[in-house]
C-alpha cells in the first residue's frame, strides 16, 4: 500500500513517544514491502531529528499554524475559532497529498481534524492522548487528575481565577471543539490507544461507536538485538538493587512526587537512575542527585533500552492518566518488575505480563513506595520474546483498519 503517516510533533531534536511510535510504525510498515513517506511540522528540516529520523522514506514537513498560541495565556481564556481553524489548515495541507496515497494516517494532538477531510479520502487517526475531550490534551490540573466535564471549569487551566466572561467564552470553545472532534470520530476511522481514552471521551460525548483499540506497541526486533548482547539473568543474591525512571520529568509523570517520597526512605542497596529533561531538571538535580541518584537527561532510544535492560526495576509513576505508556510495555517485555498507578490505560497493559505479578500497580505513589522500599528480587522463569505487543503484530491489524471502506467509522 501507498501511505501517508502524519504527525506534527515531528520533527524535533529530542522527540516524545508518540513521534517515536510513528517512526517506528513507518520503518515496519517499509520493511514489510509498503511505500510510506511522512509529513510533518515546518518548525526544523528532518535532519534534527538525527539517525531517528531516516526511516527510509521522504519527509515533508509542511504541516503549519499548529504552534500558533492566539495569546490564549495573556488574555486566559480558550477562544472559539482557534481549534477549527487550526485543524482545517492542517487538513488542507494532508488533502494536497491524498491523491497520491490509498491510506492517510494522522498521529497528532488536533483530532477535530477529521471533520475537515472529505469522506471519499481514507484516513484513519490514532488518539495517544486526552485531546478528544480535554483541549491541553492530558486531563491533569493542579497536580492531580481533572475528573470535570463541566467545560466551563476549563477556563480554570488557561486563567488562574476566571471571571465569568473568561468561563462563558471558554466553556463556548470547549463545547465547540468537542462536538468537532465527535463529528470526526463518526466521519472516519478513528484508534484509541488505550479503552480508557475511548471511555473518557464517551464521557462527555455519551455512548456511541467512537472508534476501535489498539495499544501501542514496540520494536520488538530491536530489543532482541540488545537482548542478544546482555544478561537478563535475575542475580536475586546481589547487593545493589537498581531503579529506572524513563519520561519528561514533569509533575504529571510523578516523578516530582515519587523523589520527595522514595529518597528520605530509599535503603541503601537501591540506586534509581532517571532519564528525561524538561525546564524541572536542574531543579531536581541540586535537590536529589546522589550516589543513590542518578541523573542522566535526555537520552537517544538506544541509550534509554540498554539503561532499561540493566534495571532490576522499572518505575512508572505517572500521577496522571498514561493512556498507554511505552516504557511499561518495555519494563513488561523484558521481563523487569514493573510498579506503576493503577490509573489511565496502564491497568489494560497486564495482559502483556510475562510472568504472573510482574506488574505491580498501586492507588498512589505513597503506596508504591511503602512496597519498593521492602522489593526484593525473586527468581521467575519466562519465555522468549514472541510477537505478543511487537510492532509487527500491530501492523496486521493496521492493514485490516486502512484496508476497511474510506468514511465510516470502526468499533
């Protein structure tokens, strides 16, 4: 098949997991005999994004007007036409390709987007995050999880005390956006990543044949390539216990909290290494780094899997909702402990558990912590690597969902 995977968070020098997914699909999708090209942001040429970004294809970046503010922050209120406008722009931009293509496939944070591309074009999009309900995309608010369906209380993530204007004009935006992104989930095919995603937008749209799920998945082809050149033996009687913390250090990932409450208490055989950047960094640094603690920043894929495939645990403390997240299905495939929230899509990823218990989820962080603190690594027999959350499974469920009629949606 001729396809078009699209996405404007690429590309950048240091790329997130959904730009990561899209390259990743792309280089399988080519692999397996399909022409794929991508089109992408203007914000930098392809080649910022390094080794990551040549996955064999060409590369347009063309994709404009996604960054574009409208001083929504200065002026603290969410404006009526910005979404609309934003996502016909983008949509123009796809439809000068979509003759060339039999599949467009949009990964991105706009998904009104759809109500702008004719029925006759095949295009499917893949939710990865709460934008089809939640206009900043992650339902987190004042450091915990936003449960509101009220659109007016979303005035309340744009202003800090919104008058009554600010709440009728925002709450006007919201009610508008979402009932765009409703038309489009009807109008195409549409992928949540996780249930939960699916779930919570029927929340306040109401109950209807949004779309179908398929959860994300990984290279399985290179993890057996690092695999063949490590040890994943469980050395149960060594005396350092080595912790992993892979993701965007900011207050939503919960590693803010998880720091404040593991390190006071953290027994002296347990090191934590913590991968990731964001304007948190330095911050964390002067606070906790240690001998016990190590900060490493941002950090290729490559880098990140060996560290990964080191750990005797993989943390993944997200206090918000992680509607599927990579590094849990990483921590779960190679075999590693696994201690997470029992929030968002992370609960659904226990079927991908290689052993019984090796998901280890928890109501909240001080929870989770009162366990690691008393973790001790025990012996577990597990079998090799099959194709169970590999990216070539995954695409023999893509190529049903592209090869299904263009204009309707799938459940």
């Amino acid at each position: 098949m001729r396809i078009l995977l699209v996405s404007e968070d690429i590309p950048y020098p240091s790329m997130g997991g959904l730009a990561k997914h899209v390259l990743t699909l792309a280089k399988a999708l080519i692999k397996a005999g399909h022409q794929v090209d991508l089109l992408g942001g203007d914000q930098h040429p392809i080649d910022v994004a390094g080794e990551e970004g040549q996955f064999g294809g060409r590369f347009f970046g063309e994709l404009h007007g996604h960054l574009a503010g409208w001083k929504e922050s200065k002026i603290g209120m969410y404006l009526p036409p910005k979404r609309p406008w934003i996502a016909r722009r983008m949509a123009r931009t796809i439809l000068a390709y979509a003759a060339n293509y039999d599949v467009i496939h949009y990964h991105g944070h706009f998904p009104n987007i759809a109500k702008y591309i004719p029925q006759h074009i095949n295009f499917v999009q893949t939710r990865h995050d709460q934008g089809g309900d939640c206009v900043v995309n992650t339902r987190f608010r004042n450091d915990q999880m936003c449960t509101s369906l009220n659109p007016g209380d979303c005035a309340g993530c744009v202003a800090k005390q919104p008058n009554a204007l600010q709440r009728a004009i925002s709450a006007t935006a919201v009610r508008t956006y979402r009932r765009d992104v409703a038309e489009s989930f009807l109008r195409h095919k549409t992928i949540f990543v996780s249930d939960m995603l699916r779930r919570n937008f029927s929340k306040v749209a109401g109950d209807s044949e949004w779309g179908t799920v398929l959860h994300n998945f990984v290279d399985l082809d290179k993890l057996r390539s690092v695999l063949a050149n490590n040890s994943t033996a469980t050395d149960t009687d060594k005396q350092t216990l080595k912790l992993f913390f892979a993701g965007a250090l900011f207050p939503h990932k919960g590693i803010v909290e998880l720091l404040e409450k593991l390190v006071p208490v953290m027994p002296e055989h347990m090191v934590l290494a913590v991968v990731g950047s964001s304007p948190l960094e330095n911050m964390l640094r002067k606070q906790y780094e240690s001998k016990q603690v190590v900060f490493y920043g941002w950090r290729q894929p490559d880098e990140v899997l060996q560290l990964t495939i080191e750990a005797d645990v993989v943390l993944v403390p997200s206090i918000w909702e992680e509607p599927c997240a990579t590094t849990v299905f990483e921590g779960l495939l190679l075999g590693k402990p696994t201690f997470a929230l029992e929030r968002g899509g992370t609960p659904e990823l226990k079927v991908y558990e290689r052993y019984s218990g090796q998901l280890h989820l928890h109501k909240d962080i001080d929870s989770l912590v009162t366990e690691l603190i008393q973790f001790r690594l025990k012996p577990v027999n597990f079998d090799e690597l099959d194709e169970i959350g590999g990216v070539n499974q995954a695409i023999q469920n893509l190529l049903n969902i592209y090869q299904a009629p263009a204009g309707v949606s799938i459940s």
